[in-house]
C-alpha cells in the first residue's frame, strides 16, 4: 500500500474549482494537511450527524490570552485531533503569543504514521478578552 493509498483522496480544502472546471483534489501529505485544518475549524456541535467532531478552537474567542486558556486550547486541540485524525502520530501541539495582543498560534508537528515523515501546521486564532 502507498502513502497516498493510506491518506487517500478528497477535495480540496476551502473547496475550489480547478482550471478545467472541475473540483480540486488534494492527496499525500496535503490532504492530511486540509483534514487538520477541518478539524481544527470545525466548532463542536457543528455537524449534525457527528456532534463531537472538531477541536472546538472557537469556544476560545472571547477567552482571555493567557497561559492557562492557552494550555486548555492546546489539551482540546490535542484531544481533537488523536480522536478524528488516525494517520498521523507523534503530535505535539503548542499554542504561542503571537505578534499582536489578541493572536495565538496554534502549532501542530505531527508525524504521517504511513511514511515516517515530520510535518507541522500553524493555525492562527484571535483570542479577544469579553468586556465585562
């Protein structure tokens, strides 16, 4: 079985229209890639046959930037993906500050368990403290 065989094929993430008119496929490493990013841009509750499907990053909106709601984001992100995503192992999620007061970056190094070889995605989310 090749790698592509495991990842498999799908469309492509946002889906588009390719030059001949047709859907855009993505396969191998970038369909993990789009799969990751579904998951992580899926909010829970959001679909309807499969409620517990996503990470649920969006709860986290209106959460202060802090150490501790960047470590519960991290756990939830985690979580998330061992349960929805089988083909990759060795995932290690961080979420950092980023450049302005109210980003983080969610990243995410993961192994693809069919090849053996490392990758890593960087989600960006905009974390904005409620008004009292």
């Amino acid at each position: 079985m090749s790698a592509n065989q495991f990842i498999g094929v799908g469309w492509k993430f946002p889906i588009r229209v390719n030059s001949k008119g047709g859907i855009s496929y993505s396969c191998g490493p970038d369909r993990l890639q789009d799969a990751i990013w579904i998951i992580l841009s899926t909010s829970l509750g959001e679909r309807q046959m499969r409620e517990t499907f996503g990470a649920g990053v969006n709860d986290y909106v209106f959460q202060s930037n802090s150490d501790v709601v960047r470590a519960q984001l991290a756990a939830a992100v985690s979580a998330a993906l061992a349960k929805w995503e089988p083909r990759i192992t060795q995932v290690k999620v961080s979420v950092q500050q980023g450049t302005e007061p109210s980003q983080v970056l969610i990243v995410v190094d993961y192994q693809i368990s069919s090849t053996n070889e490392l990758y890593n995605l960087v989600y960006p989310l905009y974390l904005q403290e409620g008004a009292g």
